[in-house]
C-alpha cells in the first residue's frame, strides 16, 4: 500500500511537471462548456450595453436638431383687441413676427454645432472608457479563473503527499508534527482555493456589469489574447492634443467663446406687427409697427455678459491644458509600468519558471523514501504553485496596462 501511495505521489509530480515544461495552462477539473467568450466579442457586448454612450449620442443629436432650427424664425405671434372708447369701439387683430438678427442666428448655430461636436468626441471617449474596462475586466476574470485551476491541481497533489504522510506516520517513519505540518499545508491549500474562488466570482460580477450575465459565465480562452501595438511614448504623447477627451473640451471652449461674442452684441433683432383694425363707424386701418432694443448702458449689460463669457471660456481653456499635462503624466508613469512588468514577465518566463521546473524535476527523480525527500516534494509543489501564480499575475498586469495605454492612443493600431 506505501508503495502504491508513493507511485501515485510521483505520478502526479510528473503530471505537473509535464504541464510546465510545456508551458501549459491546467485545465479545470470540471467538464468544458464549450463556450468561450473571446476578449473581442466581450468588447463589442460591452460597447453596445454602454449606457454614457448611448447617452452622448443622445446629447449630439439634440445639439443636431438644434442646430438645423437655429436659423430659422420664431412663430409668428397673433395680437387681438377690443377697445371701448368715449366715442367709438375698435376691434383689432393683427400678426407680431420676431425678426433675429442674421448673424446672430449663425453664431447661435456655429454654438450648437461645436456642442455637438464635443458630445460626438464624448461618446468616442465613452467607447474608449468601456473598451479600457472590460479588457481590465476580462483580464482579471482570465488571472482569476488560471488560479483557480492551478490552485485545484495542487491541491490535489497535496491531498496525495497527506494520505501518504499518514501512512508513513502509522509505519514509524514521521513524526506527529511532520504529519501536522503537511496537513496544515493542505488546509491552507484549501482555503487558497476558497479565496481563488471568491475572487473569481467577484471579478465575473464586474465583467457582468459590462457585458451581461449570460456571456460572463462562459469559460475564457487558454492564453492571453494579443492586444493592439502600443505606440512609442513620445509618438503617443504627441496625438494626446487629438484625444477625445482633450478635443471634447476644446470644442466646448469654442462654444463659451462664441457664446461671449453672442452675449456682448447690443443689436439682437427686431420686431414687426401687422395690425388691421375696425370701429363701430364702419372705418378700417391698417398698420405696420416696429420695435427695436434701445441698448442705452452697453458698458453695464453687454460688456459686462460678454466678459462673463470669455472668463466662463478662458477656464475651460485652463481646464483643457490641465487635462492634457494630467493625460502626459498618465502616459509616461503607465508606459514604465509596461516597461517594468515586461522585464518582469521575460524574467519569469525565461528564468524563473524553467528554475521551477528544474527543481521538480529533479525532486520527482530523486524522491525516495526519506523524509527529507517527502518535504523537498512539498516544497517543490508549493513553489511551483508561487510561480505558476506569479506568471499568471504578470501577464494579466502587463496585458491590462497595454489595455490603459491603448485609451489614451488615438489610433489603435
């Protein structure tokens, strides 16, 4: 019986070394669904579930139809009337028409057509903003779902070196606390797996926030998908002044100013009435009025709106040209992160995780039955575990920093 345990211990330290040397992810034990939900279908759920998207749409086509109005004139108003006086009685009736001032009707227009400009550039950042999200989100249901697998496997190594720690404790050869010890280890194993777990399916609720319950409890593919080229930092940080965020705002300090223009002219139109009346003397008349504004304080009105405007419009400037210093920083601090997690993830992959395998390898060829042996295959198992782990954390982080460096690229490549 002590020998089959043995066998078995050695069998799945083999397994486990198999599935490292070939750079594998460990599958899970339960069957496959066989539906996956790719990253790029995930995006394309999640652009078409994005409520602020929608809601910028929403706002440009209302600054739109604005627009197509703006030159238009107002309704004509109608005006009617009775007087009863000393001498006689009069009946009117008429029609009152606003006429605007052309160029105020054009400037009115040029506003709403930069404000829909400006919601047209928020939905484009709208989308970026939810493809950046649920990358982040798919990439962390993706580490979550690896660990769970990885931690399972090991713990049923670990399950494996306990039964066979009792057998050996009932043959003399352990001590009390060398079978505690590696029943301690499997326990802790235990709740690694309940913890892997518990963060799996919280990562799968946000994911389910952006693209839906149904799709987010589809398995995820094996590897990590390949992402858009990043561009070169200074290539990158020289489009920023085009990202849709900065051209939002700078289309909405086009409107303040034109708005401002709009505030200090004096002259905003006039108006015409078109009156016809008749008295009890049988007598009719017809007339034309007009009313024009009188602007007798231009300096205590108009200037003094006109200047409101431009202050309103020089802060959205200083606001621009603060989001596009925060957008540099962004940039630069989130470009060495890549550039640090990809010195970090070449170092796993070509030094860290070969090292790993080594050592199981040589701790399956060498396993006898000493004790000392027993626990180098404990330590093995478990290092193997801290590394396979480490790796997965490493290309998830590095993947979902490309995924933020992509938001503030203007053209993904």
């Amino acid at each position: 019986m002590q020998g089959t345990r043995i066998g078995r211990v050695s069998i799945c330290l083999a397994v486990l070394l198999v599935l490292a040397s070939a750079g594998l992810a460990i599958r899970p034990l339960l069957a496959d669904t066989g539906q996956v939900l790719e990253l790029e279908e995930a995006e394309r759920l999640a652009v078409e579930r994005d409520l602020p998207l929608q809601a910028a749409r929403a706002r440009a086509e209302r600054y739109r139809e604005e627009a197509l109005i703006a030159t238009q004139f107002a309704d004509p108003q109608l005006v009617a009337g009775y007087e009863d006086g000393y001498a006689m009685e009069e009946y009117l009736i008429g029609l009152r028409q606003e006429i605007p001032s052309r160029r105020n009707q054009q400037t009115q227009k040029t506003v709403r057509l930069h404000l829909q400009s400006a919601e047209q550039q928020q939905a484009e950042l709208a989308e970026r903003a939810v493809r950046r999200d649920v990358r982040l989100a798919w990439l962390e249901v993706w580490y979550r779902s690896t660990a769970v697998r990885i931690v399972e496997r090991t713990g049923l190594i670990l399950s494996e070196l306990v039964e066979v720690a009792g057998e050996r404790y009932g043959a003399g050869a352990f001590s009390q606390q060398q079978v505690l010890t590696i029943e301690l280890e499997e326990r802790r194993q235990r709740d690694r797996l309940l913890d892997a777990l518990e963060q799996r399916d919280a990562a799968r609720v946000e994911l389910a926030r952006l693209v839906g319950a149904e799709p987010s409890r589809r398995d995820l593919p094996e590897g990590v998908p390949q992402l858009p080229q990043v561009e070169p930092l200074e290539q990158l940080q020289q489009t920023l002044g085009d990202h849709p965020a900065v051209q939002a705002l700078q289309e909405r300090v086009r409107a303040a100013s034109q708005e401002a223009e709009l505030a200090g002219r004096a002259y905003n139109g006039f108006m015409v009435d078109l009156l016809y009346s008749r008295n009890n003397l049988e007598q009719d008349r017809v007339g034309l009025m007009f009313s024009v504004p009188l602007p007798l304080a231009p300096g205590q009105r108009q200037d003094r709106r006109a200047a409101a405007g431009e202050h309103q419009a020089e802060s959205m400037r200083l606001e621009r040209d603060n989001l596009l210093r925060t957008l540099m920083s962004d940039t630069e601090i989130l470009q060495q992160r890549l550039d640090r997690l990809g010195q970090r993830l070449k170092l796993s992959a070509d030094a860290i995780l070969p090292h790993a395998e080594l050592v199981t390898e040589a701790v399956t060829a060498g396993y006898q039955y000493s004790t000392d042996d027993f626990f180098s295959v404990l330590r093995s198992v478990l290092l193997q575990l801290e590394s396979r782990l480490s790796h997965a954390r490493l290309q998830a982080d590095h993947a979902g920093t490309q995924a933020q460096l992509l938001y503030y690229q203007v053209h993904e490549s």
